[in-house]
C-alpha cells in the first residue's frame, strides 16, 4: 500500500521558493534544496514523492506558449484544450511532469532571453511543488534540417553535412557550440545526435538527418557528437534505437518494418549505438517501428520488451535513460490506443514517455496500472532513479537555473558563428564540374540568375533560400536576382525562369529532393535548353544529381540554412575549395544497382 510521503519541512520550501524568486529576479542561480545527489540521496527523495509525483515524473509533454506564467491568450486556449490548465507553471503543479520539450509551433522558442525566462519560470513552478524536483528541458536541436532554436543562436551543418565533412573532431566542436548554447536557454537534453544509418536512399523521414550510409563511419560521428554535447553539459540522445536507417514510411504517419535479419541488424544499424553506449551517452530514443527478427511479436520496438529490455539493456549493457519517440506518432498508435501505449512502453523498459496526444490520458492510465497492480511502484522507481541520476549529473540539482547573462554571453557569439562557418564550408560537395566551369568569377559571370525551391526554414528565422544564395552572392561582387520557383514550379512560373534566364552569365538552381516526376526536372530542362549555364544545387538530398540532365555543374549542400547555404557560395566562387566527399552513395534513377557517385566521392578545384 502507498503511503504519502510527509510534506517537506517549511524551511526546505522557504529555501527553495527564495532560491525560485532571486533566478527569477535577477538571473542569478542558487542552490536548490537536495544538495546530497548520489543514489542514497535521490532515493530518499524518490521516497518522498506521492504515487501521482512519481507518475509525473515519468512524463516529457509539451505545452503552449512563451511564458510559464503569462502567455498570449491564443495559447492559453490551446493549453485549455490539450491539458485543461492555462499555463506552463499550472501543467506542472497538475501532473508534476519531469520533463518539458520545446517546439517552434508551440511558441516556446521566440528568441534566446525568452527562451532561458521560460525555463526559469517552469522551474520556478517545479521547485515549488510537495517534493522539489527541477525539470529536464528537452527538443530537438539536430541542426540542418531538423532545429528548433534559431537564429541569433549559432546554426550548424546537420549530420550528413558533417558526414561529408568526415572530421570527427568538427562534429564534436559542433555538437559542443550547440550543447553550450542550449545549455545556456535551460535546455539541457537534446534530441540528437541521430544514430540512424541511411541504407535507403527513399527514406521518406530520416535522409540527411543521418551521417551516412557507413556504418562505421556513422558510429564515429555518432560518438564524436556524443562526447561533445555531453562536455557542454547537455545530455545527448541518439534515436532512433533499433535503428529508422531502412524504411520506407514515416512513423510519423504509419508503422514501418524493417525486414533486416539479426545478423544484419547487428551489421548495419547497431554499430552507432554500440559507439553511443560506448562514449557515455546519457539518453537513448526508441522507434515507432517493426523489426520482427528482433521481436516477432510485431510490436512497434518503443513497447517491446525483447528490443528495449532483451536488446538494449541486457545485450547491449546499457543503464541510462531510456525516452521514447513522440507518443502522438501514428507508428506507435496503430496497434494500441493510448491509454495502453504509455503502460507497455514502462512495461517494455522504457523511462521517459515523450508528449502522449492526451497527457490526462496516459497519465491516468500509467497511475491505474499501478493502483491496479498491473505495474509495480518498484517499477515506476527504477526508471525515477535514472532520471534523477540524469539530473543530478547535469548539475539540477544544483543550479536549477540559467541567467541573462550566460545567454548574452555564450548564445550566437561571434567565435561559434565563425566555426560554424568553417565546419560548414568543409561540407560542400562538388559532383559535377564540366570542364572546369567552377569557379566562378565576378569578370566572367557576374550577371547569376537564382532560381529554385524555398522550403520554410527549419527553425524558421532563416533563408528563403534562394535570397540567401543571391544576397551571398551579391556580397562576393556578383550581380545576382532572386525568384523563388518552388519545389513543384508551374509551367508559367517555369516560363518565368526561362524568360529572366535571357542575358544572363549563369543560372543558379536550388534543388530539393527532385523524384522521376518533378517539374523541377522540367525547369532545369528548359533552362538548359536556353544555352546559359545551369549550375544546380541540391539543398537537401544529394540524389539530386541522379535525375537531372544538362548542367555545367553541380553541388550538394545537404541542408537549406543560411551556414550551409553560404558556405556552398564560397565554393562556388573559389573563396574556399571544395573538400566534402559523399558519406550516401547516388545510383542511377533508372537502374539502382548501379551507382553513380560511390561513397567518398567529391571533386575539388586545381591540383
């Protein structure tokens, strides 16, 4: 039978609410109460907890809005509906969550002192509650096409980018500017690095979200981006475990299978988190998918006990956290409804459940299947005591609370802007360079026409990207106009292209993931025909190359943020040499045994 645990002392809440008020006041830290940190200590403070704490703490949500106290009205409603509390500060006194993550469409992220004065309040709010626990900050701040965080922060090369590049040592710098930065919003467990291996090239979710098609070469990154997040005091996550490298759907949407063998599995999609568990790594997240010589069951691996219990801690050896994908994805929702996904995923092995679709839900349910003996407190405390550990390594313990002036201080500072830079222009992949077209130059081409996709940026305070090539262009003496054709140009925005291309010295296009249907096909076709020179850029897939036909020229960028953008102009214009090489290989659109540019491949310029 549980018995609540006796209401701290006032003096440990008068500690903690006058350590809460001076953060929030002045940005200073102060030591929170639970000072002793070690496994004797968090214990007692587990001890303390009341089963519905204890439930709480198992869960990472989401919640609306820019401020844990005060947010906008459009947000509140939003907080209304989804959890029936109006704000951050009101969800965790509620359900005492564990963890909160961070979301661009939730309006967590609007700049960086917002983002530290939110962290602040929800801890605020935390630190306030029966039994003072801080929060664990999360979001996923892959960098390239998947971030969160913007600009003034410091935006860097994803990981295929940085696979091109190859150099362990500028993925751990960049994983380490990125975890400092974080850090210093109060955001210290971060969704990456990705530990996927992309086998296939139609991946619809991860592509360059992933360092390679290499095993080895992925689980050298891997770790690389491990040791530097978790030197910069973030906890790194590698995802998606058993591994999301070879599938053809998104688990956003649907439940893939993977048809890969065990000894296969061992081969191909195991070695980057052998590597991760190796390096230390703090958190590891499981995938919504199917992988039945691992589990003939057929349940998705985030609540399959043989996966995540058999595999990763028994097999593997592995003792951290264990936090599953997003629970609103359709890849874990198809086979159970929600009331039963949090409960097998604690039954499987998992720790944190990530942003159930209704927390009331999974939140009863989890608390039901214990009143119900159907899962045991003594279950529920085991994954308690991995969180806390977590927090307690990261230092919550201790310091709960960031300040004005670390975000002043480390977030988009003029030396992480510049590595960035340099980390970026060691991506860029040069494919095609007809008769040494590339470089170019001001006297020769100065007049350069840019043409092509404009996707929304990733954390959206970048690009577009065709105005981001012109204007970097423009910067290195160039002549250089913009228009946006999108990622499916219609015949007259194509016909517009065709008729601006007239006069011009070079056309520039930026291509995004262009299939055997394409009018993106059409549009280089057309302008190819017109007798400029067409140079393509391919800013994300670098398959690209395999379904267009005419151009002088040709370059993978792997990523459509401004960083990687203008290091692409760099190279074009000679400022800085080509030096990526393709960590996928490009096969043939017609023929996919046969492959185009193998792995390694990349031209440079002179001798």
């Amino acid at each position: 039978m549980h018995h609540r645990a006796p209401a701290p002392s006032r003096r440990t809440l008068l500690t903690v609410t006058a350590a809460a008020a001076a953060a929030a006041v002045t940005g200073v830290t102060s030591p929170v109460a639970h000072a002793e940190t070690n496994d004797r200590g968090l214990r007692r403070i587990i001890d303390r907890m009341s089963l519905e704490e204890k439930v709480g703490q198992l869960f990472v949500t989401r919640v609306h809005g820019h401020s844990a106290t005060d947010p906008d009205q459009a947000d509140i409603d939003a907080n209304l509906a989804a959890f029936g509390v109006r704000t951050a500060a009101e969800l965790v006194a509620r359900y005492h969550v564990g963890g909160i993550i961070y979301f661009s469409w939730a309006h967590n992220t609007r700049d960086p002192q917002q983002i530290a004065a939110l962290s602040n309040g929800i801890q605020q709010a935390a630190l306030a509650q029966p039994t003072p626990v801080p929060v664990l900050f999360s979001t996923d701040q892959e960098h390239g096409i998947v971030c969160r965080v913007g600009e003034p922060a410091t935006l860097l090369p994803g990981a295929m980018a940085l696979g091109a590049g190859g150099s362990h040592a500028d993925a751990r710098r960049a994983a380490q500017i990125a975890g400092e930065e974080l850090a210093a919003l109060g955001i210290r467990q971060n969704y990456a690095p990705v530990a996927d291996v992309n086998v296939n090239p139609a991946n619809p979710v991860i592509g360059v979200r992933s360092f390679g098609s290499d095993p080895r070469a992925v689980a050298g990154l891997v770790a690389a981006q491990v040791q530097g997040y978790q030197r910069a005091g973030v906890a790194a996550t590698s995802k998606h475990f058993p591994g999301h490298g070879d599938t053809a759907v998104d688990s956003h949407y649907g439940l893939p299978t993977i048809t890969h063998t065990r000894e296969q599995w061992a081969e191909l999609d195991a070695p980057p988190f052998r590597a991760a568990i190796a390096a230390g790594i703090d958190s590891i997240m499981t995938a919504h998918l199917v992988v039945p010589a691992l589990d003939p069951s057929e349940d998705p691996a985030t609540l399959s006990h043989p996966i995540l219990t058999g595999i990763l801690r028994e097999q593997l050896g592995y003792d951290g956290v264990v936090v599953t994908d997003a629970l609103g994805m359709e890849g874990v929702r198809t086979k159970y409804g929600d009331e039963r996904v949090p409960v097998l995923a604690l039954k499987a092995g998992v720790d944190q459940l990530l942003d159930p679709p209704r927390l009331d839900v999974a939140w009863n349910a989890v608390l039901k299947a214990v009143r119900d003996g159907e899962l045991t407190e003594a279950r529920l405390d085991v994954s308690i005591l991995r969180i806390l550990r977590l927090k307690a390594k990261l230092g919550l313990f201790r310091r709960a609370y960031t300040s004005r002036a670390a975000v002043e201080r480390i977030v988009g500072r003029k030396a992480h802007l510049a590595e960035a830079d340099r980390i970026a222009e060691a991506t860029t992949t040069l494919l095609l360079n007809e008769g040494g077209f590339l470089p170019l130059s001001p006297a020769s081409h100065g007049s350069v026409l840019v043409v092509g996709a404009d996707p929304a940026s990733p954390s959206g305070t970048t690009g577009p990207p065709t105005t981001t090539l012109a204007t970097a262009l423009r910067e290195l003496g160039f002549t250089a106009t913009a228009l946006s054709t999108g990622t499916a140009p219609t015949a007259a925005r194509i016909d517009e292209a065709v008729a601006a291309a007239a006069g011009k010295d070079v056309v520039l296009v930026g291509t995004y993931n262009v299939t055997a249907t394409s009018s993106q096909r059409t549009l280089v076709a057309r302008l190819v025909a017109t007798g400029v020179p067409v140079v393509t850029v391919a800013i994300r897939n670098p398959y690209d190359v395999a379904r267009l036909d005419g151009q002088r020229a040709v370059l993978a960028a792997y990523s459509w943020t401004d960083v990687e953008l203008r290091a692409a102009v760099r190279v074009l214009t000679g400022r800085a040499r080509p030096r990526g090489r393709l960590p996928v290989p490009v096969q043939s659109a017609e023929d996919p045994t046969k492959v185009l540019y193998p792995v390694g491949y990349g031209l440079t310029y002179g001798p």
